[in-house]
C-alpha cells in the first residue's frame, strides 16, 4: 500500500513538473494536410500550453468581418499568402497573452523567410532577453507526409465549428456521420478546401514555405516526423521529439 501511495506521489508530482516547467517555443511544420491542427490540439493537451494557429485565427477575423477579415477574406479564398506584416501583428498580439510564458505550438506560422526571421527577433527580445526562457529557439518539427496523400485527406476533412475538432471522412470519421462526436453540432467543410484552392495552397508551400525548414535546418532545429503513420504514432514521435529537445537545454543549463 506504502509503495503505491508513493508510486503515485511520484506520478502526480511529475504531472506538476509537467505543468510548471517551461517548454518553450514549438513550431510545427508541414504542407496542408500534413496534420499539424490535429497533432497541436493533442500536444496542447500533454503540456496545457496554447495552440497558436493563424489559419484560424485569420479564419476568425473573416468570421467576425473585422477589418482584417475583410482585408484578408479573398486572399485566402485563393489559397494564397496573406502578407507578411498583417501576421506577424496578430502573432505578436497572440504570443503576448499571460498563458503563453511557458510556451506555446505555433502552427502554420512561420510560413515565409520573412516571417521566419520575425519570429527570431521577437523571441529573442520578448522571451530570451526579459529572462523567462534559457533558449529562444523554437523546436521546429516538421511533419513530412507523402504528396499523394495529402489531397485525399484535405478533401476528407470535416470540421465540427463548434469544438474545432478535426475529422476526417477516410481514416478519422465521426460515430454518426456528419456530427460531431464532443457536441452533436453539424461538420463543415473550410471554405479554402476545394481543390482548385488546395492545390494553390500546396504551390505556395512548396514556393515559400520550404525555404523556412531550411532557414531552421542551417540552425540545426528542426527534428523530421513521418506523418504517413497513424495519428496516435506520429504524436508519441513529437512528444519523444519535444522531451528530447528540452532535456537537453535543460541539462545545457546546468
Ligand atoms: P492554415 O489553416 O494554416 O492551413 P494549412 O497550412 O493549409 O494546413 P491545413 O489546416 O490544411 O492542414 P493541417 O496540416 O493542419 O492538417 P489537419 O490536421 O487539419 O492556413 C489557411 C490559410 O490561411 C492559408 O492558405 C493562408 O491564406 C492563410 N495563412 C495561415 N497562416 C499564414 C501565415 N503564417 N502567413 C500567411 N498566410 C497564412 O489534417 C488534415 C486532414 O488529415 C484531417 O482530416 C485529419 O483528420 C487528417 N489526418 C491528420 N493526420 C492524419 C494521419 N496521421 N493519418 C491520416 N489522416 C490524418
């Protein structure tokens, strides 16, 4: 009985070092439908640190018909780039907030040089140099999933707009068809998923977005992930990949 107190003395104080221990900056890369919305929302959960997604929170100002949303509605409605400078302010207005100082998953951000060498500079002073983390490089993991594939799950996806939980009609269906399984809402299909759209998408990532792996590769960051397996699989290689990276900035410290 006195060894399984102890057992799970140990397994809840290392829930609580989980939580307390900062993880720092997280950076998922990949093209659409890699899986980088469905992996953040469970490595979100492992380590109570927020998803920072600016697909969505673009797609919220669209919504919302800000006047960013309506600066930016039609752009994503081609599938191209919103320009650099209108996301890197809501990034910096996002990575502000309180729950973001042990870290966060930056998903779909950086998605150009530009915003690559942004991100850099901003760590560095916001994070790096005020003291709160020892390492101001992100852990850059890039999910790699073979080009075939990557049509067949886009246009399977299914999105409940409630939860923002993600589906997909081929290898991650609902229990009831079309319903989400959490709230019973009704899925939806993102505007930008047809397929003239997504193969515009895929263009601009192979355009811009792969000089960014590469911008992180020169600083020897990134860790590739095989997102061809199945979902739980290519968590338990983030989650080995993210510990890996913070013992070892952690033991650099001591
Ligand atoms: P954004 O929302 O970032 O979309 P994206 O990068 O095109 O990526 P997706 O959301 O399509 O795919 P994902 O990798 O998240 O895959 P998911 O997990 O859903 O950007 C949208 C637009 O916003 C851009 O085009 C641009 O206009 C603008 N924008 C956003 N950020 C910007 C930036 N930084 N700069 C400029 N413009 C920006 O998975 C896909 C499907 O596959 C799902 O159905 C899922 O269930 C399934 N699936 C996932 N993993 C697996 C698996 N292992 N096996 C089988 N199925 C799987």
């Amino acid at each position: 009985m006195a060894v399984r107190l102890d057992q799970e003395r140990v397994g809840a104080s290392s829930m609580a070092e989980q939580l307390l221990r900062n993880i720092g900056p997280i950076v998922l890369l990949g093209p659409p439908g890699a899986g980088k919305g469905t992996q953040s929302k469970r490595i979100t959960q492992h380590y109570r640190i927020p998803q920072v997604s600016t697909g969505d929170l673009l797609r919220e100002h669209v919504k919302q018909a800000t006047t960013l949303g309506v600066q930016v509605r039609d752009i994503i409605d081609r599938g191209d780039l919103v320009p650099d400078h209108l996301v890197c302010d809501i990034v910096a207005w996002r990575l502000r907030e309180p729950d973001a100082q042990r870290g966060f998953i930056l998903d779909g951000f950086p998605r150009t040089q530009v915003q690559a060498v942004w991100l850099d500079a901003f760590l560095k002073f916001e994070f790096f140099e005020k003291a709160i983390w020892a390492c101001w490089l992100p852990i850059v993991v890039r999910i790699q999933v073979d080009y075939n594939k990557l049509l067949l799950r886009i246009t399977g996806r299914r999105i409940c707009p409630a939860c923002g939980r993600i589906y997909n009609v081929h290898s991650q269906p609902p229990l009831v068809d079309e319903i989400c399984d959490v709230d019973s809402a009704k899925l939806v299909v993102r505007d930008d998923d047809r397929e003239q759209v997504i193969r515009e998408r895929l263009a601009a990532y192979e355009r811009q977005t792969k000089p960014v792996a590469e911008h992180y590769q020169r600083l020897n960051r990134v860790v590739q992930v095989n997102g061809d397996l199945p979902v739980d699989q290519v968590t338990s290689l983030i989650l080995e990949a993210i510990d890996g990276s913070t013992r070892s900035v952690a033991g650099s410290k001591n």
